[in-house]
C-alpha cells in the first residue's frame, strides 16, 4: 500500500521526465517533497506560478529561509528554472521548481 507522500512523488518524477527530463535525485526529491509537509495536499498551495510576486516568495521563503542564501541574483535562478520546466506549463509543481532551485544552487546538503 502506497502512502499520499509516495503518489505526490510519483506525479513530481512524472512531471519532471515530462517537462525536465534530466537526470532525476529521487531520493532528494522526496526529501524536498516532505520538506512541504502539508501543502502538496492543497491543491493552489502544491503549484506555483510565473508571476513575478509568486516567484518573489520562492526567493523570499526558500532561497533565503530555507536553503540560507543571499545575493542580487536569486530571482535569476528561479526564472531560469522556471524556463526550463517550462514557463507556458501552469502545473509547475513547487516541489519539483524546490527540487531543480536546490540542484542548481547545490544546496543538497539542506536535506541530509
């Protein structure tokens, strides 16, 4: 029997072979995914959007609450991670936009 966690990771891999297609840290994606707790399960809270003051949270309450970092150009990265799992896709999972954020900065470590 497969527990909730395990079918919100299972649609996160399938999204990201889908729109990314890299190679896939399973194990830190379900890790990032845990790292949400309760708001995968809420239907507007699981996806973000490409909205400038969306994304200005994901640099506000992830890249500097969560993985610790500072600088001009975090909002960089997250456009650019927004463009490669694709800017059009209005499912953009936030676990997986965390996952890519965390790989990119190299921030796995977050996770241990």
């Amino acid at each position: 029997m497969s527990s909730k966690l395990d079918e919100k990771v299972g649609k996160y891999i399938d999204a990201y072979k889908t729109n990314v297609g890299d190679d896939l840290d399973v194990g830190l994606l379900r890790k990032v995914t845990q790292g949400l707790g309760p708001s995968i399960y809420k239907q507007d809270a699981e996806t973000i959007s490409a909205e400038k003051s969306e994304m200005q949270r994901v640099v506000d309450n992830y890249l500097k609450k969560k993985l610790g970092l500072s600088g001009d150009n975090l909002m960089d990265s997250v456009e650019a991670v927004v463009e490669k799992y694709g800017k059009s896709n209005n499912k953009k999972y936030r676990a997986v936009i965390y996952y890519m954020l965390c790989k990119h900065h190299g921030k796995e470590k977050v996770y241990e």
